[in-house]
C-alpha cells in the first residue's frame, strides 16, 4: 500500500469509528440513517453543478452501476441498525466492518486479479478475520458456530453483504472516470462528484425501503423532530469518512487493500465500546484486538 492510501484511510477511520459511536448510543433505526443521508445529499449537491462537466462521462453503465451502490449501502444501513439494537457495539461493529474484508477478497480472486494482492495482505486478511471472530467471544470455550447464530449476526452479515457489493461497485465505477478518454477532471474532483451522485442514490433507496415497511415509516413520522440534530451529524460524519476511502481507491493497486486496511476502525470502535459503554474487556477481546492490529500491520507491509 503506498503511505497516500494509509494516511487517507487511517483519518477516515477515526471519523467513521466516532459517527458508528455516536449512531450506536441513539440506538439507531433505519430512519435515522435516512435522515443522515438526505443531509449529506443536500450539502453535497453543490458538487454536481460545479462539476457537471463531468456528468458527460458516464456511460450507461456507470449509471446503472450508481443507482447498484446505493441500493447495496441502503442494505448495509438497514443491517448495520439491526445489529446496533440487537447487540454490543463490541458484537456489532467488529462482524460489520472484518467480513468484507474476505468477502472482497474472494470476489477479487474470483475476477481474476488475486495479481494484485501480496502474499503477505492475504495473511494480514485472514488475520483480520480471525481477530474478529475471536474478538466478541466472553471466553474462548465460546469459539463454537452457535456463539454466532444469533439476530444481531444475521443482520451484521446482511450490512457485510451490503458493503461488499458499494466497495467493488465504487471502485468499478472511479476506475471507468478516471480512466474515460477526455475526461476534464481530475482525481479529487471525480470522488467528489461520485460522492454527491452516490448520496442521492442510497437516500432514494433508503427512502423507497422505509416507505415499503411501514413500521419503519411510522418511527420516522414520529420521531425525526428528536433525531435529526444527531442524523445530521451522523451524515456528515459519514460522507466525509467514506470520501476519504473513495480517494484512496485511486492509490492502490487493488481494492482489497482498501477493504482490509480500513479495519484499523475496528480497534478504535471497540475502545470506545469498552471505555465509554464499560461495555466487558474479556481476555477474547484484548487477543482479538491484538491479531487485528498484527493484520493490518502485514496488509501495510504487503
């Protein structure tokens, strides 16, 4: 990885750490997550006249591709809110953010760029994951299948899935305009018109979701006069922690290494579960840390 890549993704970690904290202590729905999103959209929409110039470039299939992502990160949220208020932010958090790091992996491989990836970031991927299994164990007589069938992972694989499918199609996307013959812009100003672009694409889907469930619509009837100060944060939050990761994109040779290298907020999120919830700081937990942080270290190196 180059030192660029490392630095944009380690700032970005410590944003994205702090707003899935902030998230977790209002106990998030998905319509928080809506709220955050159509504030980020509307302070970010500037861009697309500013930039517009850039709009030309994309083909139809970067259009369909754009309205993929946002389906793909309303699921993450969807999933992401399920597994907050169903369990720990040290359960929670850790399964959200390690199982893409396999998950895109694997689809890298099976696209046929495993050239991409050194031998020692495939240690460092599997170390990732294994730190996270080990991580929300009590004790490590727990380390059985069914200490992982339970509500909060479910919905923690569903937020994976849903990451794994915005981070290959994002990085598809930023490699078609970066590379597009003719292209006016240039690297930072492409990001941010995808940023804005992607925005409006997952507030459209988290909309159409809620509205299709109405539980969910009537908790944003009722309560959005209380949440949309902290929503409004959250968005912010968001945007700027996952623009950093878009930028990244372009320093790396394959996307994998942004996947995996961005697990670096997984040893923030959970200090903060353990010092700030008092949430348990269980023997399981300090060794699952440790090999998370013995990972990243091989995924920089490699």
């Amino acid at each position: 990885m180059t030192l660029t890549a490392i630095l944009l993704i380690t700032f970005s970690a410590f944003i994205h750490a702090f707003w899935n904290f902030l998230s977790k202590r209002q106990n998030p729905s998905t319509s928080f997550f809506l709220l955050a999103s159509i504030v980020s959209a509307i302070l970010i929409s500037p861009i697309l006249v500013i930039y517009r110039r850039g709009l030309n470039y994309f083909t139809a299939i970067d259009w369909i591709l754009v309205g993929a992502t946002g389906i793909c990160q309303a699921l993450y949220y969807v999933g992401l809110s399920g597994a907050y208020r169903n369990g720990d932010l040290s359960l929670a958090y850790p399964l959200v953010r390690a199982l893409p790091v396999l998950m895109v992996a694997i689809v890298s491989l099976a696209l046929g760029r495993g050239n991409q990836i050194g031998r020692m970031a495939f240690l460092g991927f599997l170390a990732v994951a294994a730190g996270c299994l080990i991580l929300p164990l009590p004790n490590f007589s727990e380390l059985r299948l069914k200490h992982y069938l339970n509500i909060c992972c479910l919905f923690a694989v569903l937020a994976a899935l849903g990451t794994t499918g915005y981070t290959l199609i994002d990085d598809q996307v930023l490699r078609n305009l970066r590379t597009a013959a003719g292209m006016p812009l240039v690297k930072t100003q492409i990001t941010l018109l995808f940023m804005a672009l992607e925005n409006i694409s997952l507030t459209v889907s988290l909309a159409a979701f809620i509205y299709l469930r109405q539980p969910d619509f009537h908790i944003l009837r009722s309560t959005w006069k209380t949440i949309w100060l902290p929503a409004s944060g959250a968005g912010l939050m968001m945007t700027g922690a996952y623009g950093l990761v878009l930028l990244a994109m372009a320093f790396v040779t394959n996307v994998s290494y942004v996947s995996a290298f961005r697990q670096i907020s997984l040893p923030i999120g959970v200090f903060l579960g353990m010092i700030v919830h008092r949430e348990p700081r269980y023997l399981p937990r300090l060794t699952g840390l440790a090999v998370i942080l013995a990972g990243l270290a091989f995924i920089a190196l490699g």
